[in-house]
C-alpha cells in the first residue's frame, strides 16, 4: 500500500507555501503526520516523536497540479497520425484489453506523480478508466497523483475526438442523457468537446469550428449542473467560447482570441480559463520537418497560440482566473512535462515565476474544488509535495529534476522518470 504511517519533519529547507505571492522561507521545518501536514515549526523546535529529514537547503513546495490530461496517450510524436476510433475499439475489446488499457493508464499516471504533478484533472478519456485509476490511487493501491476524473466527454457526430474519447450527441436530449450516463460512473466533472482543433480544421483560419450547437451545450450544462456536476470544454474559437459561456459551460479549456463581451461573459459566469499553451507550441512554433504537420494544421496552430495567449492575458487583466494544464497525450506534449506549461506561462503571458508556480498550485487546486485540501503548504492540508535543488521563482527549470516528491505524505526518494530523447531537444528550443 502506497500509504505513509509515520511521522517526519522535512528540515533545513526552503519553503515556498504556493501563495499568490510567496516568498522563500527559511529556519522552518514541516511536520507531516500520516496523509497531512500536522503543523509548520521553528525548525529548532520540531515536536517529539517525529523523525529529521535532512533536506540540505533545497527547496520545498506544493505538489503541481495538472488541470487537463489525457490519460490514454503518451505524447510521442509520430510522422503519420493514428487513428483514436480504431485504438479505442481495440482497447475496450474485451476484459483482458481492457485490462491492459487501464494498466497503460496507470502508468502514465505514475509518471505524472514522479514528475512532481500530485494532482490531475482528466478532461476526457477511454470508459471509465479514469474513475477506476482515482479510486485505486485513494486506496493507496497503485502509486498514482490524486485524480479529478471525467471519464468520456460528450461530443457530437464528426466532433473534436467523437468516437474515441467522447460520446457521439445526436440532439439536446441525447446530450443530456449522456450526461446522465457518465454521471452514474461518478466522475469528478463533466466534459464537452464544442468545437474542433487544429488537426479537424479543413482550411487555413477555421480551427475550432463550432461543432456541438449552443441546444446541445445547453442542455448537457443544465444536466450537469442539476447532477452537481461542473463542465469544462474544449474551446478554440471566438464562437465557441461564447457559446459555451452563454450556455452554461464553468471552465474554458485551451481558449481564443477575446473580446470585451467574452471577457464580460466569464465574470457573469464566474467562470475560468485553463490555458494549454503546450499542445499549441509544437504545431505552431516547429518547423514543419520536425512536427509533421501540414501547411494548414501549422497555421491553424498558430492561430490557436496565439488565441489562448491572448485570452489568458486578458483574463489575467480583468482579474478573471487562469489555471494551467498541459493537454498531455498531443504530440510532444508527456506526462512528465508539466514544468514547461509553467514556463510559457512566464514566457508568453508575461506572468512571474511566483505566479506561475502560485496558478499551477493553489489557484489550481481552488478552480478544481480541492482548494480545502491541498495546493498550498499549510497546516491540516495533504502534505503533497516537491522537492528541488534550486530556486525556481529564478529558474523553473530546476523542477525537471526532482529530489523528492511526497504525495499524501507518502514519500518518494530521488524520483527516476524515463523520457523521449526527441522531445526533450526539440522543446528545450523554446526554454
């Protein structure tokens, strides 16, 4: 069992607590009891019955929390792009694929945690594996971040991952009764997918065209919303985004180019975006021999870039809240990389470091409805956590390589992650 029964006190540290401003802080030790931290202590007075652990003056702060991932897919980049309805069929075949499927899942998952991300948020993936990975991780049984699960998303015919990982509406009704059907799975959250991406646009400027009709977003929204349930939607479109806050949906998932009205809409709302710049990077920003992409896939990426750039600056002006999430499973996007949505996060939008890691911890934890439970290093939260050897409010980069990460108090020792060689050196381009 993946579980901590001790007690320990993470000593000669720096701490970084994952607030809106944080700044180091030195001489303090945290005591961690079981799943939480107990209490933060003058580091001279660390209470009885709790073992020292040394950490050398390196710096400690929340775990990451990775608000859109895929679980079903790696991230490694191919030349010819495979077809998601065919390996999804393959997968759910029968009870030994299956089996395997979730395996895989849990894998991946794995690799997320030893990343340092001790919370994931899915926004669409096979069945329901992703609420049997969330209940094998709060069992303690498989070595795993804590998991906001949406099993499939609801799409319509020809849709954004129609057939694969989304259920096909036909009508409002339909919309809502497939609401009702992942419900019964209970997942965390409920996902629509209304608009396209860059890899369905057929012509160069129509990324993001509006699939699922504001009838259907509607009616899939009221259903959520009467089971308790919140909506995140993929949105690449200056229509989708209206319609989709027009209608109902809570969060934003990837963005557009704004307007006043949008950025009205989403206060009314009280609404979020979570920006993925990511996934958009290597469509727009690579060469063309290296992504693989055509012409029209190049420039529609560039147009979706530049949209969820311009939209988390302006959310970020108008006080509206941004939260980070990677996209994982799109070529060269892994689930060892969150760090690097960090970093564009400061790159793109302008962001500090403080921030970024502040957005990428506690403001994520607060937009996934966890904010009472994790997020931020205090007293009676889960003690999730990493460990670092340098300063990343002056280089984020030192989180690609982590000393320790403490998930519920369960610790892990100099993590080890096996990464793609490949994607390394074509996104360290862009550092």
């Amino acid at each position: 069992m993946y579980r901590n029964e001790k007690r320990y006190a993470l000593t000669n540290c720096v701490i970084l607590d994952g607030s809106e401003h944080m700044e180091p802080q030195t001489g303090k030790a945290v005591c961690i009891d079981g799943e939480k931290i107990n209490e933060i202590v003058d580091a001279q007075h660390i209470p009885a019955g709790y073992e020292a652990v040394d950490l050398g003056g390196k710096y400690v702060l929340p775990g990451l929390i990775n608000m859109h991932v895929h679980l079903p897919a790696s991230g490694k980049p191919k030349k010819k792009a495979s077809d998601p309805k065919k390996l999804v069929k393959l997968i759910t075949f029968c009870a030994l694929t299956n089996r395997i499927g979730v395996n895989m899942c849990e894998g991946y998952a794995k690799t997320e945690l030893l990343s340092g991300v001790t919370t994931i948020r899915t926004v669409g993936g096979v069945a329901d594996y992703d609420t049997k990975i969330r209940d094998l991780a709060a069992a303690g049984k498989i070595l795993a971040p804590r998991v906001l699960a949406s099993n499939m998303a609801v799409s319509v015919p020809g849709g954004h991952m129609a057939g694969s990982l989304a259920y096909e509406a036909h009508s409002a009704e339909e919309a809502a009764a497939l609401v009702e059907k992942i419900a019964a799975e209970k997942p965390d959250l409920i996902k629509l997918m209304i608009t396209g991406g860059v890899l369905d646009a057929e012509v160069v400027g129509e990324p993001g065209v509006l699939r699922m009709q504001p009838e259907l977003v509607k009616a899939a929204c009221d259903k959520a919303h009467s089971l308790g349930m919140i909506v995140a939607a993929h949105v690449e479109s200056p229509e989708g985004v209206m319609a989709a806050l027009q209608n109902g949906v809570d969060s934003i998932e990837h963005g557009a180019q704004p307007s006043d009205e949008m950025i009205t809409l989403f206060k009314q709302r009280k609404a979020f975006q979570i920006s993925t710049i990511s996934p958009a990077l290597p469509y727009a920003l690579f060469d063309r021999s290296i992504s693989h992409a055509t012409y029209e896939q190049q420039e529609n990426g560039r147009i979706v870039f530049d949209g969820i750039v311009a939209l988390a600056k302006a959310n970020l002006a108008a006080g509206v809240p941004v939260g980070l999430g990677t996209d994982v499973g799109c070529p060269y996007i892994t689930h060892y990389d969150m760090w690097r949505e960090l970093h564009y996060f400061v790159k793109y939008c302008g962001v500090t470091p403080a921030f970024a890691l502040y957005s990428a911890t506690k403001l994520n934890a607060r937009l996934a409805g966890i904010g009472d439970l994790t997020g931020s290093i205090e007293a009676d939260k889960q003690a999730d956590l990493i460990v670092c050897s340098g300063n990343p409010l002056q280089n984020l980069s030192t989180l690609r390589e982590l000393d320790m990460v403490v998930k519920g108090g369960y610790r892990i020792d100099k993590p080890q992650i096996k990464k793609m060689d490949e994607v390394e050196r074509e996104l360290d381009k862009f550092l």
